[in-house]
C-alpha cells in the first residue's frame, strides 16, 4: 500500500506511516513504532489517536504495555464512506 493512497483519504504523512508500519510489524508498542517510524513517542502518541478515532487501529495491554493493531485495509473503506457521504 502507497503513503499517497492514505493520504488522499486524510491520513497525515505521520499516521500514513504509522499505520503501514502496523500493517507490516504486527502488534507494536509505542516505542517500537517510534522508533521503526523515526518520529518521538509524543507525535506517534498523537497519530494513534487519530488512527484509533478512524477505527483503522486498536490496542489491547499485555503486561501493564498497550500494543497497537492495525485494522483489516477494508476498514479503510468506511473513512471513505464517510468522505463521500461529507462531500455529499
């Protein structure tokens, strides 16, 4: 999957990245996306969020550590869904 392809359904360049980097790593901590990504923990922190509120990435704690999944790519249809329905 293309970064350019995320972007033109509103991912930034940071959570286009971050969510490839779920896709291909699997279950990550922050840390190991921070750093995989080469952004601070703050930022990816930040695009999670937004990944988790557009329903593409979700988390689950093993050992008092969150891990962040990323969704199926057909989840991405509904943000496009969405867009659609918005320009509507």
């Amino acid at each position: 999957m293309d970064i350019s392809l995320l972007k033109k359904i509103g991912f930034s360049d940071k959570s286009a990245k971050i969510y490839l980097a779920l896709l291909s790593l699997g279950p990550s901590s922050v840390r190991k996306l921070a750093e995989y990504c080469e952004l601070n923990r703050g930022t990816t922190y930040d695009a999670l969020k937004w990944l988790q509120e557009s329903a593409v990435v979700s988390f689950y704690e093993k050992e008092k550590k969150q891990f962040f999944v990323a969704e199926h790519p057909d989840k991405l249809k509904g943000i496009i869904r969405n867009k659609e329905e918005e320009l509507s």
